[in-house]
C-alpha cells in the first residue's frame, strides 16, 4: 500500500508530472534525428537510465536529482540498503525498460502519432513536410525547456545541483574570508570548560520521526513523546530542516559541525583519507572537555558515516561489525544501557550518539520481538513508530531508575523528514523537526528561537549540557532566514566544507596500486593472526577450539582470542558477553560462572574455552603464539598462561603496557588508543621501552602514512583490524594493497597456498 500511494502522491504533484513527460517527449524527438542503429541503442540507453533515476528521486526524496540523491548513489550504500526496497528496484527496472524500448522505437512512435492525422488530408500533408516536421520539434523542444527552467523545474533544479557541486580548491582561511567568517574558531584554537558537574550527554538521533508523529492524530503511537512534550522537566523545541541536512548522513555532520553536508563530487569519500579537521565540531568539543565519545548504529558504512566519524574524532564507533546479527533498534538500546553502565561505573564523562532505524522509508524495519509489547498498527511502519516509542520510554526509565538521569542531558531529534509518501501526515499541521530535552530551555541561548534550522542543533546542544566554550558555528554568521542564507551559498559552503579537511596525497586504498611483494606476503605466516580464533563453517568471532584446530590446520601460527572473565574470576574466550549471549541463545543475564559458559556451545556447534582448554591447545601446539584482545591485566593473565614467550597481548593503557613488558612476556602490543595518547615522538619512545608490536584500524592507515612509515624504518610491526568492514576491503585487498605500509592483519580467513 505505501509503494501505490507513493506513485499516487507523486502523480498528484502536477508541475513534477509535467516536467518529467516533457522530458520524455524532448528525448523521444533528439532521438528521432538519430539513424545508427548501435548509437541509438547507447543514447536510448542513456536517456533511459536518466529518466529512471530522475522518477527514482522523486519517488524517494520529492525532489528531482539532487545532491541528497547523489550522495546515496554508490555502490556500497545500493547493496547495504538494497533489502529494504526489493518492490522499488523491481519497479525502477520495468520503467527502464518500458523507457528504453519506447526511446528506441521513436520514429515509429512519431510516425504513429502524425498517422492519427490522416483524416484530416491536407493538415496531414502539410505534417509529413520534412521542414515542417523539423520546425514543430525544435519549437516544442524550445518550449519544453523554458517550462523546466522555470523555478522548481527540472532544469532549474539542475543547475542548484550543478551550484552543489561546484568546489573552488582555495584554501580554508580564504574560503572563511568568502563568507565572512574571518573569526571563525578551528580545532586548535578551542578553548573549553565543561561545568564542575560535567554532565554526560547522550543525543539520540531518530530515523525520519519528523513531528507530525508527536500531533494529536498519531496520539495513540507516540504516548511517551507526547508526555515528554508536556512535561515540565523536558523541552520542546521546534526545528526546520535545512537543504543540505535531509538525510541521514547529513543530518549528523550537521549537528556534529553546524554546517549543512555539500562536498561536490567528492560526496563523503572526501573523509576517506581526512586525517585533521579544520572545521570544529562538538565531538572536538567534548575530547577537548574530556569525554569519552561513541557513536552506536545499525550499520556506520552507510554514506560514508564511518569515515566521517573518524575525520570528526569519535573515539569508538559501535555497529554491525561489533554486534553482527543484533542491529536493530532494541538491539541498540540493549548496548547503550550497557555503554552507559560501563562509562558511570569507572566514573568517566562520556558522549553518547545514537541513530536508530526502525522508522527507516518506506515502510520500516520490522522487529518481531516488539510483538506482546507493542499493539498492532495498521501498516509495518506505524507499529515500528510505536515500538521507537517504547523503546524510548524504557531507556529513559532505565536512565531514571539508576538514578543516571540528573547528571545526563538528553536530546532526541528526528534526523530528517521521512522521505516518500507524505499523506500520512495530512491534518498534523506544517512538517517539520524538534528536539526534545530535559536540559533547561533557559540554558539555550540559540539566536531566535522562533527560526532554528538543523545547523543550530550544535548551539542546542552545547548550551543544553553547560559547556562553556569559544567555538562559533555557522548560525552565528547569519542574519535573515538560514535556509536562504544556504541556498545562497552552496557553492562557497561546499568549498568550505572540502577546504575544511587536510588529507593524504596518496590514497592507497583509494587508488590502489598493487605491492610487488606480493607473492611472498602471503605466504609468510608471521603476518597473519587469526581473528577470534578465525572463521569457521562462515561464523567469526566463535573463539572456539574447532576454529583453532581449523585454521591451524589452514597455516595459521598467531591466534586472536577475546578474554573475558567469569564471575567465579576464570578467564574465558569470548568477544563480549553480549555476543555470547546471541551465539548461545542465552536466557539470562551475564557474565555467567565458569561452569554456566563451558555449558553452552557456540551457536550450538562449537566448544567454549576457559583457561585450562587454552592452556591445553597451546601446550598440544608448541608453535603457536597466543595474541589477547579485551582483557588488560597482562601480569594476572600470563601467570596463568602455559608459555610467557608464546604470549603477545594487545594492552589498552600504558600503565598495562609497561606491566606486560615487566612481565617478560613476548610481546605487549601498543593499541590504537594508547599510541594516539602519546606525547612527543611516539616511535622514539617504543623505542625506548623496547616495543616490537602496534595494532591499530585498517580504516586509519590513509591519515597515519609517515607515522607508520617510521615505525616500519625502525622495525615496529604494525598489525590492522578492521578487515572486512567493507565487502570491497577484504584480507586479499589489504595484502595487494596495504601491506607495503604495515606489517600484518587480523585475518578471519587466508588461504597461504592460493
């Protein structure tokens, strides 16, 4: 029902209607002056595909091809969000076809079309002229394209695209100068201080839950909300969104930065190799203040919001690739009760960003364990709109409950309009955005609060949480109406934004260029650890002792094993307790004893390990190395280890780094967070301490090039994770291409003898 009064809507939108069939039209007659065949098929093709997409971005975002349309149209975001469109691709590719085939066919559709004439004699006579033929086409193609340069017409619209796109490569401070923004404050100039009470602060970004959902009409879906509107501990601010925020993607960088998100052609892959940011963000912000910062969603490949995250200096991304199987929504939740809990506990101020996607166009994305919980709505998309409600009114309770509430400022905001059909919400009023929050309206010093736009959400949210700060965000430049201000200056806001970003030279995984050591990289067992004990029968992540045996047997010599403790205090193999629980379908709580964990096989097929099993293997496998993650107590651990000088650990703070080289154990790897945390020449003091081995992100190896270019001179290993975030960036592609700058991978799989 939603896929017909999408189409319906659209076809209601009479001026959109008549720019696209006037499209067709000037197609069909271009075509007609076109006589080989071969180059008819390619441009028919071409004029095909055109329009299809141009219908497409209607369909989707009610606009003709816009930067919005272009920033998803890419490989990885087609085949990451493909699953939630399976009527509208079949639907795109029989209008492909019914296009191409009536593009190609032209002249017999011109010919048809005067033959209706043949009545009417001498009017037909005069329509087969060849001179008459050529001036009604030029006419009507003359015509055509003055109604689509029209304002909102798709030519019109064309050329603020093309304004979009367009990137003068001048330098930052001269594109701040453009747009008066002379004072602007970067990064390196912050000056922050949080209040004594260094509240934390979690923002929870909301799949297209736009306000029409909180009107009276949707009462019955969104009880919770609307008692958080009424409530005289939160606030309720209304907001409009801006053009260049209306997706996803977009609406972070924009609340993250206060800019809207126009990069020209670059889309986001412009972060793909950003190593430092010239434009500040609130995430600078809160490491300046001393919060720990986490993004958590279903899946942070989408439009390249992972790599923006790390340009923008988010300590920890959490999704699909922590959480495998457990994304949606409720999912989440479960792990941000869980970051929260870990964050109060060790006393540390943190940031926590989160984006759901239930509410996701065109028609939700179904989670059948919120059946019993949740009544049943009238389509997929209404009861998942309730279910975010409910979802929402348990976390906070859980925040309440714990009494973690009154040191938190909360803000929940819709990250766009819900994109496609919109006659769901005829009779709730204007569309639109809000924030809700339990910071004081007061402490809110936005300009005009009666016109805020999605750029003011940085102000919103700084100011809400009390941190005082000499960082001044776009909305601060602009007098008059923001979204004009925006539509005005796309071209100088793009340039901005791509100035804005220092990156590397060379992109070895943008433009790859196969290592000529190929052959003898991949033989050379040193350089592989087997990820998590490595994949077996297509699972990872089983730190099981058949996934050893497995890939001992495939060639591998270093293991991975996640080490977690029991509540008896015996050390286990396993990634997180939240992902053992999924494997073994588990009931209850965890961590769970010793004897509890050893009771349940992984995914049913694989046997756990505790720290006798480990012992075990090792000792039956004399020449295999023993490298930990997660656990960092490496004085405790190797005293329990069957081999010290077969034990390397990946350690997380320096304290525990030098105690596992006091604790002669083959090697304590230097992880990411500990090596960006040192001071001064990092590779003089490995050096100094006798450090052999790094371990840092695949995804940071574009903005470390000289860093690890030193560490290789002076023989420090560096070894990647992060392998197969991506479906392009697999074992293979690192070794082709990325092993020249490091030394070794974290492999789920290798086949040394291919």
């Amino acid at each position: 029902m939603e896929h017909l009064n999408n189409i319906a809507n659209i076809l209601g939108k009479s001026f959109l209607v008549i720019n696209i069939l006037l499209l067709v039209l000037v197609f069909v007659l271009l075509l007609t002056y076109i006589k080989k065949r071969v180059f008819r098929i390619f441009v028919a093709a071409f004029f095909s595909l055109f329009v299809a997409l141009q219908v497409a971005s209607l369909y989707f975002i009610r606009t003709y091809i816009s930067y919005n349309f272009l920033v998803h149209f890419n490989k990885r975001d087609i085949f990451g969000m493909i699953g939630l469109f399976t009527v509208e691709v079949l639907l795109f590719l029989l209008l492909l076809i019914f296009l191409f085939l009536g593009l190609y066919h032209s002249k017999t559709i011109i010919k048809t079309f005067v033959n209706l004439f043949k009545p009417l004699g001498k009017l037909y006579k005069m329509m087969l002229r060849k001179s008459v033929v050529n001036w009604a086409k030029v006419g009507f193609i003359v015509v055509a394209c003055f109604v689509m340069c029209l304002q909102n017409g798709l030519l019109s619209d064309g050329y603020l695209l093309i304004k979009s796109l367009k990137v003068d490569y001048k330098g930052f401070e001269e594109q701040l100068v453009k747009l008066g923004m002379e004072n602007y404050i970067s990064p390196d100039q912050l000056k922050v201080s949080a209040s004594e009470s260094k509240k934390n602060i979690i923002i929870i970004s909301l799949e297209s839950y736009e306000k029409g959902y909180l009107s009276d009409k949707y009462s019955h879906l969104t009880p919770f909300l609307r008692s958080l509107k009424a409530s005289k501990d939160w606030s309720y601010i209304d907001i409009k969104p801006n053009d260049g925020s209306q997706w996803t993607s977009g609406s972070l960088y924009t609340y993250l930065t206060g800019f809207p998100a126009y990069f020209g052609t670059y889309h986001n892959q412009i972060f793909q190799t950003s190593y430092k940011s010239s434009i500040t963000g609130i995430s600078h912000i809160f490491k300046k203040a001393g919060y720990n910062t986490f993004h958590l969603s279903s899946n942070a490949s989408i439009s390249g919001t992972e790599d923006m995250l790390y340009a923008l200096e988010i300590d920890k991304i959490i999704d699909k690739t922590q959480l495998k199987d457990s994304i949606q929504d409720k999912d989440l939740f479960n792990t941000a009760k869980n970051i929260i809990s870990e964050n109060v506990k060790s006393n540390q101020p943190f940031a926590l960003l989160m984006a759901t996607i239930s509410t996701h166009f065109p028609n939700g994305v179904y989670d059948k364990r919120m059946e019993g919980l949740v009544d049943q709505q009238s389509s997929d998309l209404e009861f998942m709109v309730a279910s975010i409600d409910y979802m929402l009114r348990d976390f906070v309770s859980f925040l309440d409950d714990n009494d973690y509430l009154n040191n938190t400022s909360v803000y929940i905001f819709p990250d766009h309009l819900k994109m496609g059909d919109d006659s769901l919400f005829s009779d709730t009023g204007e569309r639109g955005l809000y924030v809700l929050t339990n910071a004081y309206k007061d402490n809110i010093n936005a300009k005009d609060c009666n016109n805020l736009y999605q750029i003011d959400l940085p102000n919103i949210i700084l100011d809400g949480a009390k941190i005082k700060h000499n960082a001044k965000f776009l909305s601060h430049y602009i007098d008059g109406d923001k979204n004009e201000y925006i539509k005005n200056h796309i071209s100088e806001l793009t340039s901005l934004n791509v100035s804005g970003f220092s990156r590397v030279k060379k992109q070895p995984y943008i433009i790859p260029k196969k290592t000529v050591h190929y052959n003898s990289y991949k033989e050379d067992k040193n350089r592989f650890i087997a990820h998590a004990g490595g994949m077996i029968d297509k699972y990872i992540y089983t730190n099981s002792l058949e996934a050893l045996n497995l890939n001992y047997e495939k060639g591998f010599r270093l293991f991975e094993l996640d080490i977690q403790k029991t509540t008896d205090g015996v050390f286990v193999a396993a990634h997180s307790w939240d992902d053992w629980i999924s494997m073994v379908n588990y009931s209850k709580e965890a961590p769970v004893t010793r004897k509890e964990f050893l009771n349940h096989k992984i995914h049913g097929l694989f046997t756990p390990l505790d720290m006798d099993a480990i012992n075990k293997w090792f000792k039956g496998h004399p020449d295999a190395i023993l490298v930990t993650d997660k656990i960092n107590e490496p004085k405790l651990f190797s005293e329990q280890f069957v081999d010290k000088s077969r034990l390397m650990m990946e350690l997380f703070t320096w304290d525990a780094v030098l105690e596992g080289i006091n604790t002669n154990i083959k090697s304590a790897i230097v992880s990411q967070g500990v090596l960006n945390s040192l001071k001064g020449n990092k590779v003089k003091t490995l050096l100094k301490h006798n450090i052999t081995d790094v371990a840092i992100s695949r995804n940071s190896i574009a903005s470390k090039m000289e860093l690890l270019k030193s560490l290789k001179e002076n023989g420090i290993k560096v070894y990647v994770y992060n392998v197969n975030d991506r479906i392009d960036r697999d074992e293979d592609y690192v070794v082709k291409y990325e092993m020249d700058f490091i030394y070794g991978l974290y492999a789920d799989k290798w086949n040394f003898n291919k």
